[in-house]
C-alpha cells in the first residue's frame, strides 16, 4: 500500500525540521516509517542531519519524542545491505562476536569472488540489532543511495518499537520534477508517510541553499 502524503509549508532546514516534529507528535502512524522528500529532492540531508542533531538535546521531550536512542545512517554512497548492516552494528557498539560475524563473511564473500554490491544481510546481526534495539524506544535516521527502498526487517530494524525517518541521498545538487513524487510514492512499499514540502517554496529555499555553498562546491557538482 502506497503511504499517505503530507505536505509542510517549510521555509528553512530548521523550520522544516520543526514541522516535522510536531507532527511525529499528533500523527498516528500504522508503521512508524517516514519519508522526507525535502524540495523536490533538495535539502534532504541537512534537515535529517537536524532532526539527528536536536532529538537528543530535548531537556524534557513529549512523550513521542522520547527516544532511548538516536541513531543517524548516512549510506548516500551506497555500497550494500551489508555495508548499511555493519554501519548500524558500528553505532549500536555490538559486541565483538557480532562484529567479527560480518568481518568472516566479508573475508569468505572476498575470497568466493561475491561483489560487493549483492552481499546481503547476516541474519544472526540481524537478530542482534533486532533485539538490541528493543531494549529501549529509539529513533532512526537513515540516508540510502540505494535505487530501491530498503525493507528494515531484513537488516533487523524492529519498526514498531521506534520512529524511523528516511530518505534517498542525493550526492549532486540536483532536483527532482513535481511529476517525480508520484512515480517515488507508488514504489514505496513500506512506508507509512510520505512528507514533502508545499512546491510554492521550493525556488526560494533552493536559491538560499545555493547562496550557502561555497563556491568551490558547486564548481564540483554543477
């Protein structure tokens, strides 16, 4: 099932981030996974990096904003299911056999010639990320730069025991057409909310994000 749109009117990161938020705190999700579209595509990591930044400096959070744990993913170079898995077992602090678990399967993957862009999940990591993270509420932020959407069960992310915000990473400085929502939207599969800021905006967020970066930046990616 296709997940539910909502549009913000959004002028800034901040005040993007802020919206968000506020309506983590009155919505009622089936499955606690979001997708942040940012302007057409733009801005998307600066405003998940904020979220990332602000949760777990709230003195006293509401209720639905009180996590055990705030964990930030950013694998807008994607590399494999695998990589992401290890980058999550990284930030959990797993324990050595675990983590040596991934390392054997790297070595055997390596010595058998497996590319690296097909190695898949371990489902015993998965089963400790899954029962780590049940220990306490938490708040997953995550970029992928994988073409698809990523199914968290695989990787051992337990959806109902948290919040997950996503996105797709974009490395250029690019954007997306109004058109482009609608052909993401149908392919998302296991999201529950679609969030995208009102189109009004957009040009003027872009050019203030433009006027940020520095030149040499743009040189790179324009």
């Amino acid at each position: 099932m296709a997940p539910k749109l909502k549009e913000i009117y959004a002028t800034d990161v901040v005040d993007a981030r802020e919206k968000i938020l506020n309506y983590i705190q009155r919505a009622s999700l089936k499955n606690n996974i979001i997708y942040f579209d940012g302007w057409r595509g733009f801005g998307v990591t600066a405003v998940l990096r904020s979220i990332a930044q602000a949760i777990p400096s709230m003195k006293s959070p509401p209720p639905k904003l009180c996590f055990g744990r705030t964990i930030y993913i950013d694998c807008s170079w994607w590399e494999s299911k695998r990589v992401m898995q290890r980058k999550i077992a990284e930030e959990l602090r797993l324990d050595r056999k675990t983590m040596a678990m991934i390392e054997e399967q790297d070595q055997e993957d390596d010595f058998n010639g497996v590319d690296h862009g097909s190695r898949d999940v371990i489902r015993e990591v998965s089963a400790m990320i899954d029962q780590t993270l049940r220990e306490n509420r938490f708040m997953m932020i995550f970029i992928t730069g994988s073409a698809d959407e990523v199914a968290l069960r695989e990787i051992g992310i337990p959806e109902y025991y948290g919040m997950i915000i996503w996105t797709f990473g974009r490395r250029l400085v690019t954007m997306h057409e109004h058109d482009g929502i609608e052909k993401l939207v149908k392919n998302l599969r296991h999201t529950s909310l679609f969030i995208n800021p009102s189109s009004y905006q957009t040009h003027n967020v872009v050019h203030c994000f433009l006027k940020r970066l520095p030149t040499e930046l743009l040189a790179i990616h324009l």
